[in-house]
C-alpha cells in the first residue's frame, strides 16, 4: 500500500543486513537558545515520551502475534527486518516506491505475518529519520487525501491521520476470493501499515482493535 508513486504490493519480506541503530540525539542537551548551558536537560517521563518506544528494537513495538495464530516469515525476510531495497522489491514498481520513500527520509522498517483460522495478517512499521517525524504525517496525508488519495478511505477512531479502506482480491479459480482491509497511520516518526486478508468479511471492530492495539505501542 505504501507504494505511493504506483506501486502494487506482491508480498513482505525483510532485507536488512545490519542491526537497528538507536535514535540520535536531536539537539544537544543543556542549551539555550542563546548557546549558553542551562544546566542538565530533563527528559520528559517515559509516558509523555512518544519517541521512546520507537527508539530501540523497533520488533518490539510490533503488535505481537495473537495467542493461538501461526506466525511466519515472508522472503526475502532476514530476522524481522526490512531495508528500503528489500520493502521496495515487494511492489512492481520498486523504483518508484524507493524513490518515494527515500524523499521521506527512510530510515528502517519492520515487519510482522501470521495466519488465524483462514485470516492472513501483515504488519509493517516504517521509521523515517530523526528529527523528520512531519515525514511520516506527510505520508498517511498523501496516501488518504493528497495525489495519491484512495477513495473510499474510513477513519480509523482515536487516530490523529489513521484510515483504512476495503478491497476485494479475486482468487484464482476453485478458490474464494479474497476481502482485503488496508490500514494505514501514524505517530512521531513511525507509519504503522496493515493488512488483512479472509475469505469471510472482515469486520470494522477487528480492523479497529488491530489499528488501537498498534498505535498504543508507537
């Protein structure tokens, strides 16, 4: 979904060959604006921090695998995370969704699958860099209202941008085709993307409950 400039997704994977690199510091502490010390910074309290959570292991912010689903990888997955070749190999316009997203300052992205039942779920969180956390805004904004808009959009209740919009996947023959639920949102400098997938309709309480349980942990 994230293939903005026209990209249709194939599939998720991870490509990433290096571990995550934790968040720098965005101006240094002890400043004032007249460049003079004003004594030791106080860090806001982890609760009023939203870059905290999104600052070490991003795999740990992914919402995690329901009690009784089956997870999995998806190549070319490598350990839960994906580089900017990799994420932009999964659509069929790569060059375009890699052009795109290093315009919005690229930084990591992890990803998340497992099935329930004959439910499929794909979660991906993209993180642009530090101190460019409008970049993340921008691209929920363009994707919902902006030249790349998708019509039909819904919000998603108790997000600031969220939205996700319904699709149908048709099968190939002697199988039912597919309801698809795209959702997309974002807080402080991470894109949470999801996806669901069932033969049955996907109802709006599961896309909610899935959409709030992975904006608590950004």
């Amino acid at each position: 979904m994230l293939g903005i400039a026209g990209g249709t997704a194939v599939g998720y994977g991870v490509q990433a060959r290096r571990p995550p690199v934790p968040v720098g510091t965005l101006a240094q502490a002890g400043l004032t604006a007249s460049g003079r010390s004003a004594g030791p910074a106080v860090p806001l309290p982890v609760a009023e921090d939203a870059g905290v959570p999104t600052a070490g292991d991003l795999r740990k912010v992914l919402v995690p695998v329901p009690k009784g689903a089956r997870a999995h990888r998806v190549a070319p997955d490598v350990d839960g995370w994906l580089s900017l070749d990799g994420y932009a190999s999964l659509y069929d316009a790569s060059g375009n969704v890699q052009s795109t997203l290093s315009k919005y300052h690229f930084r990591r992205a992890v990803d998340e699958h497992w099935t329930q039942g004959r439910r499929a779920v794909d979660v991906v969180l993209i993180q642009v860099q530090p101190g460019t956390d409008q970049y993340a805004a921008e691209i929920v904004d363009d994707l919902n209202g902006g030249r790349d808009s998708w019509a039909g959009s819904v919000p998603v209740a108790g997000s600031t941008n969220g939205f996700f919009i319904r699709s149908d996947i048709p099968a190939d023959p002697g199988h039912p085709d597919l309801h698809h639920v795209a959702v997309v949102e974002s807080r402080g400098d991470t894109v949470a993307e999801m996806h669901l997938y069932d033969p049955k309709t996907i109802s709006t309480a599961d896309v909610q409950a899935l959409a709030t349980e992975q904006m608590e942990r950004l």
